[in-house]
C-alpha cells in the first residue's frame, strides 16, 4: 500500500470504528429511555383506567393488574403505606422519587430493579415495578444494526469519494511527471478543478507549456547554430562565382547590347535569386539588428510584385493589388522587400497546378498603437493544420525541395521590426498570410 493511501487509511478507518461506537452507543441510551417512556406511560394508562372505573386500591386489584400487565402492581398511599405490604423495600424516600412531578414518572429504588409511578387521585399511587433491563440488552437491535450498516455505507462513499478526487488524480500526477518534457506530454484534465488539485494541474500544465516553448526556442537555436557554420562557409563558397558571374553578364549586356538581350536578364535574374537566398542563409545564421529609415510599404511591395509579375504569369497567377502609397513604417527597406518577396513566391507556388488569384489588401488598425495589417490572400489550397502551426519555424516545410527557410525568415524580419507574421486560412479556403507593423509616428 502506497504511503498515501495508508496515511488516509489509517484516521479513516479510527473514525469508522470511534463513529461506529458512539452510534452504538447514542441509539442504546435512546431505546432505554424510550423504554422507560413507555413503562410511565402504562402506568399512567392504568392508573387512569383504576380512576375511571372506581376500582378499590386492595390486594386483589393489584394482583390482577399485574398478572394483565406482567409486573408487580402495588398502591401507595400519603402515609407511605404499601398495598400489598412487603413489596420487599421502602425507599421511596429517595431522591429521586422525592424528584418526580406529582402526576408520576419513573424511578430506579434500586440499580436492578425500574419502578413506573402514577397519581390515581390526591394521596395515592399507582406502583409499577419490574427488572430493570441493563444498557447492553438495548445495544444490537435490529434498528442499531441498520443504522450501523447505512453509516459504513456512507463511510465507504466518502473513502470512493475521496479516492477518486484526491488519490486518483495524485497518482495520475506522478505518473505523467516523468514526460513533462516529452513533445506530445498532454494537459491535466483535472486543470478545471478549483481546488488545489486543480492549481496542482495548472501549474503542472503551465511548466509544460513553459518548458515545450524552452525545447521548441532550443532546437531552433541548435538548427541556427547548424546553419550558421553551414552558411558561412557555403556564403564565401557561393558569393564569389556569383559576383563574377553578375559581373561578366553586365559586361556582356553592355557588349553585345539588343542581340541576346532577354537571355542575360535571365541569367541576371536567377543570380538576383542566389544572392537573395544566399543573403536569408546569412540573416538567419548572423541576424543583424534592421537598418531603419522610414519607408512607405505600398512602394516596396509594388516593387516585389514588379519583379515578380512574369514568374507569377508563367504560373497563371494574377497579383491584384490594392495598397495605395502612404502606409509610413520605420524599417529596413532591404530585409522588408525579403518578407514581402518570400510571401508572394510561396503564393506563386501554392497557385503554380492550377493558377489563380493573390491578392493584397492593407488595414490600419489603432488597436495597442497604429499598426499596419498587409493581408495576402491566395486562392490556393490553403496552409495545411500542420503548416498554421509550424510553418514558421525553421526547415520546416511540405513542399518537394523545399528548405523550409522563407516564412522563418519572414517572421523574424517582422519580429525585428516590432511586427509579427500570423498565418491563417481564408473563408474562401486559400492561405492568408497577414503582416502585422507598428506604423510611423
Ligand atoms: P518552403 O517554401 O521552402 O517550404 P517556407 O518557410 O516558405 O518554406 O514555407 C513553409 C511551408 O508553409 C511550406 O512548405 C508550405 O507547406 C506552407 N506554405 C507557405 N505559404 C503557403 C501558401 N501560400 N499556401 C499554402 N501553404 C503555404
């Protein structure tokens, strides 16, 4: 037996057994009294019935009384005169009997011996007598016996009850405490309790929470340590051929200008694309506080969509977008136009099977200081449950090839920027990226 089931066994099963007594105990004395009650009142009864009927107060009527009644009957006169004489004692000067009320009631003249007395008229008495019956005779009638059996009926209640909310729960505690830490350690369903079992839960519930958002804040910084040794070494690897390329490819453009025109802003393009994703590498690896200077968002987001219109085409995604200029942030130009960039092309993509519609709308709100909410909109298939809730971490991802670095990136830009990212499905079921920024005084 566990020691907390033996520390409430124990008092429990002492006041079982100190309640059984006193029950016991209180319904014996209850009997008795309601025992000698009855005995006064057949002394009353009959004493009444001897008024009514006239009857002599002679040897005779008390003999016959008592083999009715099966007790010795005996008449008492002022004088203290005993009918029949010898009833064997002569203690009615005791003080009890001195104690009862004039119309009678019942005395012990003796400890073995219970004596019921009446008033028949002015002077004399009626005198029942008989054994007096002990406590013990009273103690296991069958009415004891069934209040004893209802009493540990609710004893054994009350020990379910309180196995059931206090040991129960306890045991649930110490078996789940071990997995605190565990990924998929669920919540105490005991939490909504208002006792201290309930703030047991809650605090157990709240250091998981706490320690899910350690382990979560832990493998990001272990996955940006990864990266960071990664990119430092891929940046230099990478950055040179590619600025030589860039290099080249404008000497040529100047060069050979008209002729092959289209094919060198392709390859100009796609080295724009390396050194974007090289620079997000560098971001995440080596975050470096944003270089603000005011800026009005609807400017650097037309520039994204600019830029990114014939992907978008080639994809059959029209951008719709409805900013006008005048949305002031203090910001990083470089790092926001990343955000917006990563945003679209994720819609480009979600679109890219089927084609269809993204589209960007603003609205200020004044909610805790002016902010400025730019919402994406797409008509795609919408971000999956597990994308809403991990999309931002880092590498996380579902598309084929993907590095799952974008939305990461994203959210820290706007996180460096006093903003957040929140990821959400549209009513029309697409995905709904939303950009929250604290707006320029
Ligand atoms: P990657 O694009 O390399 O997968 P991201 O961080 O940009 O990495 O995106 C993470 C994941 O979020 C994607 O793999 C995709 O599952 C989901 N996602 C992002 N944008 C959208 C969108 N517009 N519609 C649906 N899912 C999206």
């Amino acid at each position: 037996m566990n020691s907390l089931t033996r520390r409430l066994t124990l008092p429990f099963v002492a006041f079982v057994v100190a309640g059984s007594l006193a029950l016991v105990l209180w319904i014996g004395v209850e009997e008795q009294r309601q025992s000698r009650e009855q005995f006064a009142a057949m002394a009353r009864t009959n004493a009444a019935f001897i008024r009514s009927q006239n009857l002599p107060a002679s040897e005779r009527t008390a003999q016959a009384l008592g083999e009715v009644l099966g007790v010795r009957v005996y008449f008492l006169d002022a004088l203290n005169e005993w009918t029949p004489p010898g009833s064997g004692w002569d203690k009615t000067s005791t003080a009890e009997y001195q104690a009862l009320p004039a119309e009678g009631g019942v005395f012990s003249p003796e400890i073995s011996t219970e004596a019921a007395v009446a008033r028949i008229a002015q002077g004399r008495s009626l005198v029942l007598l008989r054994a007096a019956e002990p406590l013990t005779e009273f103690l296991f009638r069958p009415r004891t016996l069934g209040v004893l059996g209802a009493f540990w009926a609710l004893s054994l209640a009350l020990a379910w009850v309180l196995a059931r909310g206090i040991v129960r729960p306890l045991r649930g505690f110490v078996a789940r405490l071990p997995h605190i830490a565990e990924e998929n350690s669920e919540p105490l369903p005991e939490a909504s309790r208002t006792d201290e079992i309930g703030q047991l839960a809650r605090a157990y519930d709240s250091t998981r929470t706490q320690l899910a958002d350690e382990r979560r804040a832990r493998e990001q910084a272990e996955r940006l340590a990864t990266l960071g040794k990664m990119t430092t070494g891929l940046a230099h690897e990478i950055n040179n051929p590619v600025a030589a390329i860039k290099l080249h490819t404008q000497l040529l453009e100047a060069e050979v200008a008209g002729a092959h025109d289209e094919r060198l802003s392709i390859i100009l393009a796609e080295t724009a694309k390396i050194e974007s994703l090289v620079s997000q590498w560098m971001f995440l690896a080596r975050p470096q506080p944003p270089q603000l200077a005011p800026c009005d968002l609807a400017d650097l987001i037309s520039a994204s969509v600019k830029t990114l219109t014939p992907a978008a085409a080639h994809a059959n995604v029209k951008i719709i977008n409805q900013l006008t200029p005048g949305l002031i942030v203090n910001g990083d130009r470089r790092r926001l136009a990343q955000a917006f960039d990563n945003i679209i092309i994720n819609a480009i993509h979600a679109m890219s099977a089927r084609g269809g519609e993204l589209k960007i709308e603003c609205r200020v709100t004044s909610d805790k200081g002016r902010k400025n909410i730019i919402s994406f909109t797409d008509t795609g298939a919408g971000f999956s449950s597990a994308a809403i809730a991990k999309g931002t971490e880092l590498f996380f991802s579902e598309k084929e090839g993907g590095m799952g670095i974008g939305l990461s990136v994203t959210s820290e830009i706007l996180r460096a920027h006093g903003g957040e990212l929140r990821l959400a499905n549209a009513a029309s079921g697409g995905a709904e990226v939303s950009l929250h920024l604290p707006a320029a005084n």
